[in-house]
C-alpha cells in the first residue's frame, strides 16, 4: 500500500483481550484497550508523537511460535510537512529489548501490556497538546500494596469509628479478586457482572454465586428493565474502588451467617464502608503512607521522562490534570520524574516541572471538563503550597504588597488548583478540545465527559489487557 507523497497517514488498528477463566473476573470490554504500559515500548507511537511513520518498514505478526512476514510500504509526512522515512533503531539503547516496527530484522514480539490498540485513526499532526492524568496513568500503584493499605486503613475506620464488631480486624485482602466493570446492588448484597445490553451475566450475593433461577428471578422478571444506576446501584468504575467491593461481600456474607452481629442492612453497610473510605482519604492516611515510602507503592517506570521528552521535542505541549492535591502530586511526581536516588523522592525538589507547561491539581474531574464549571483557578506557589488568586490564569497582585509572591522554581511550567478546561485552554493558547490528546484511566472521569463534551481524543489505560 502506498500513500500518495505531501499527504499525511494516519492508521486504526483494533484488537480484543483475552478472556480470563474467572467470570466474575473478567473485565468487560471498554471502546478502547490499552495497558498501563502503553507507548512506553512501541515505537509505531514514538512515531506518531513525533510527526512521522514508519516508511518502507518490515513487519513481523507473530502467531503462537509462527510468524507470519508482510512488507508494508508506506510515505509519511513530519510536522514540518515534508516527507520524512523512519529508520530503524533498536530499543535495546533505551535498556528495552527491540521494538515491534523499528528493529532492522522486522518486528519483535512484544508483551501485552506493552502494546497499544486503537479503535479509530487518529492524525497526531492536528495535536498540539498532549495531557496526562497521575493516579493510575503516571502512576500505577502496585495492588498488593497500595490496596491492601486502603482496605486496612478501611477496615479500622469501620471497627473504631463506626462501631463495627471487632472480628472485621481479622479478615484479609484478595487483591486480584474484583475487577473495574463490576455494579453493586446496594439492597440486595449482590455483585453483578453485566454485558453492554445491561443484561446481567453473572451474579454473586457476598462470594455466594447466585443460581440462574435466582439470577432471572430478581433481575428479569419486572416489566420494565432496571437501569442500575445510583442511588440503588454503585458503580467499581476506578481501581481505589476494588477493595471497598471487596470489604462489602465480606460484610454481606458476615451478615448473613451471623444474624444480629451487624443491625444495619445491606444498603447501610455500603453506605458505611463508603463513608470509611471517605475518612481514609480526609485524614491523609492513604497518602501519608504512600509518602513517607513511595516505592512500596508505586511501580517505577524509567520511560515516563524519555516519553514526555519526546512529546515536546516534537513542538507539542503537554500538560497534567490530577484530583490529587498538590503536596501529594509533588511527592508523586518527584518520584516518577526525579533522580532515582534512595533519597531523591523525599527531597524538596521540583525538577519534574520542567516536563509539563502547564499543572492543575485539585481539578475535581470530571466537573473540569465542563466548561460552564465556574470553579475558582488558583496558582500555586510550588514552594509554600499558598494558592494566589488570578483572572483566568492571569495572576492578580495582592492588595497588601508586603506579601511574598511566587517563587520563580521553573518559569516554563506554573502549577494550579481548580478550575476548569476553558482555563486549560487558555493557558496553553489552544482553540478548540480536538488539538488535545489526553491520556488517563477513569472511564468517566476522564475519558466519556471529555470525548463527548468536547470531542477531545483520549488514550485510556486499561490495566487488565494483559490477563490471560
């Protein structure tokens, strides 16, 4: 195939996950699969980023032990419009084994969770903004960790603050039980595992599979069909909900074989749980720990920086929007981004900024992506963590000139809190969602609300491709 020279290319490729052998477990299929590894090994991206494709270039599909030999032939043109060849590089520079469409003997066979898959073309020559979200995008917290912490942390909240019976301290966490894609229905204990049609497939009430009598019985024999949506339904949209999931079929079988040990009904129990989670998170005890030693948390990737060096390299800006506040994005980032020193990640150090143009913390997706959102913005002075006013970005003197002002740490990137995607837009000089790719893992949060408000391209992060 050839593409006619002084014309752009762009390419979709689509692919499906493999089933896992626990139905419950098995993730339902989002519009868009992904890894939590993704552009970090494929070359095909590095070169999309950058303005280019691959020209002429051999490719390898490998097919169990089989690989099946096709050329590709194809003209592509940079960001500066003319026509560009990729040559081929070997990743192993990089400290990575050869990449699939760069590698000089053809393509390599490469994990999973290394892959990208795409639904439909997208033309990175209209992009002029790349963005990132931080929790479980940039930061992927490790499950047997991270999780169990929160469903500790959990499970005191429940015992000595609401009065729980004590016998919940004793329990323990399965972190590879529950996946994103789950509904809970609050009244009646149950898990669901539901298809696109709201058909429910599979049923558990605790850990108990409920039987296709039972199943039918409660969710098909109404007149109309139930929506399953708030308030009689709960949603596990996000990886920080899997251990509440979890601790509420815990509760529900621990009510059920013991009668008068917890008075409160099934719907009260999910409201407590969620409450305790809520408590978890406002007193900074998640966070806390997660600070004092983020590499016990955290998985560390040493091609976040190459990646986003890359991206401006290519002219494009790019750009952070996180719910997290900013003395934890900080803490984060530094981690990521910074010298991989013992200490490196505990230190006041703010060389990460120089990676983005611009940060906004705080930002209570997915209300950001609503540009009727009339929330404040303020900047951050990244030193003291003090939110200064401003007009839209624009920074507004204070009334008392005695007043420190920001510290000048790295005048490429300024740091704020709220806001929404109009000041985004601003503050980057782009007129229109369409220049933006965004890059995060909440289905809702981050990728329906921005793709439908505003028709900005997305990138999810689906962690559970590369179950077998």
């Amino acid at each position: 195939m050839r593409n006619p020279k002084g014309r752009s290319f762009s390419f979709g490729v689509s692919l499906f996950s493999s089933p896992n052998p626990n139905p419950i477990l098995e993730p339902l299929t989002f519009p868009f699969s992904s890894s939590s590894r993704i552009l970090f090994n494929s070359s095909i991206f590095s070169s999309a980023l950058s303005g280019q494709f691959p020209s002429r270039r051999k490719v390898n599909h490998c097919k169990g032990n089989k690989q099946h030999r096709s050329s590709i032939m194809m003209d592509a043109m940079g960001v500066d419009g003319k026509t560009s060849q990729l040559k081929g590089t070997n990743c192993s520079d990089l400290g990575q084994g050869p990449c699939i469409w760069s590698s000089p003997e053809g393509g390599q066979k490469i994990d999973i969770g290394k892959q990208i898959f795409c639904n439909r073309s997208l033309n990175m020559k209209n992009i002029v903004a790349v963005g990132f979200d931080m929790d479980y995008t940039l930061a992927q917290y490790k499950p047997e960790t991270f999780e169990s912490l929160a469903y500790e942390g959990t499970v005191r909240k429940l015992v000595y603050d609401l009065q729980y019976p004590s016998e919940l301290l004793d329990w323990t966490f399965d972190w590879k039980y529950m996946v994103r894609g789950l509904v809970l229905d609050k009244k009646r204990g149950n898990i669901l595992k539901m298809d696109r049609h709201k058909y429910v497939k599979v049923a558990y009430h605790g850990f108990r599979e409920m039987s296709k009598e039972d199943k039918v019985a409660t969710y098909r024999s109404t007149l109309t069909r139930d929506s399953f949506d708030e308030p009689d339904y709960a949603l596990i949209d996000t990886l920080f909900s899997l251990a509440e999931a979890y601790l509420f079929a815990q509760l529900v079988d621990f009510k059920d074989k013991n009668p008068g040990k917890i008075l409160a009904d099934y719907s009260r129990m999910y409201k407590d749980v969620r409450a305790a989670v809520d408590l978890c998170h406002r007193d900074g005890t998640l966070k806390q720990m997660v600070a004092k030693d983020p590499r016990r948390y955290i998985e560390e990737d040493t091609s976040i920086v190459p990646m986003i060096k890359m991206i401006k390299e290519s002219g494009r800006a790019t750009f952070l929007v996180t719910n997290s506040l900013w003395d934890y994005t900080n803490i984060v980032m530094n981690f990521l981004c910074g010298e991989k020193t013992v200490s490196s990640w505990s230190a006041t150090n703010f060389d990460w900024l120089q990676y983005f143009d611009v940060v906004i913390t705080g930002s209570a997706k997915p209300g950001f992506f609503h540009d009727e959102n009339r929330a404040n913005l303020f900047e951050v002075d990244p030193e003291s963590g003090m939110l200064l006013n401003t007009d839209n970005g624009t920074p507004m003197p204070p009334v008392d000139t005695t007043l420190r002002l920001l510290s000048n740490i790295d005048k490429s990137c300024r740091v704020f809190q709220g806001g929404n995607v109009g000041h985004l837009h601003k503050l980057l000089s782009i007129e229109s969602s369409s220049q933006v790719l965004y890059i995060g893992d909440h289905i809702y949060g981050d990728i329906l609300h921005s793709k439908k408000a505003l028709g900005m391209s997305f990138i999810s992060i689906i962690e559970y491709i590369h179950l077998k």
